[in-house]
C-alpha cells in the first residue's frame, strides 16, 4: 500500500513541475549571440601555451610550467595566518595542559 502511494505522490509531482517547466521555457525570449568579453574557458593563465598540458598537471611537472601569476604576496599572506593560526593553537593547548597539571597537584 505504501509503495503504492509513493509512486502516486512521485507521479502527481512529475506532472505538476513538467509542464510549469515548459511553459517557463517558453517565455524565454529567444537566444541571442553572446558577446565574447572574457577569453574562452581553456585558456589558464597558470598553464604556458607552448606546453603539452601533460607535461604540466602532474605530481611532478617539469620545469618551464609555472607562471609568474602563481605566488606573491597574497600566498606569503595565507602562509602567514596558517602558521600563526597553528602557533595559537599550540599555545592553547600548552596552556590549558599546564593549567590542568596545576589544578590536578594543588
């Protein structure tokens, strides 16, 4: 009886989105030429051109394949908060195990 009532529900609600989809679709104003402001999708700054992609995505990839878009500041600034972020941590942790060693002799 249950399964019977599921597939019911399952076929009321297919036949209550599809049609409301369609008549969506057919409202759209029809498609025009999009206009090319951005370079296409596979064009990576961080890949040359004049190398095989194999050459470049691998666990080792050869030299010649990085770019100078890769780095800077930004990266040395993550780098940055990530050790400082694991220092506090540390610290943290240091304290509460010195503060809890204190309480336990007391």
């Amino acid at each position: 009886m249950r399964v019977r009532v599921f597939v019911v529900s399952l076929l009321v609600a297919f036949l209550a989105i599809v049609p409301g989809a369609q008549l969506a679709m057919a409202a759209l104003p029809a498609a025009t030429e999009p206009v090319a402001t951005e370079p296409p999708p596979t064009v990576n700054p961080f890949l040359p051109e004049d190398r095989s992609i194999g050459d470049c995505i691998s666990a080792v990839p050869k030299p010649g394949c990085g770019s100078e878009a890769a780095g800077g500041w930004h990266q040395y600034l993550v780098a940055i908060a990530l050790v400082g972020g694991l220092a506090f941590i540390g610290w943290r942790i240091v304290a509460g195990g010195r503060r809890s060693a204190k309480r336990s002799t007391e």
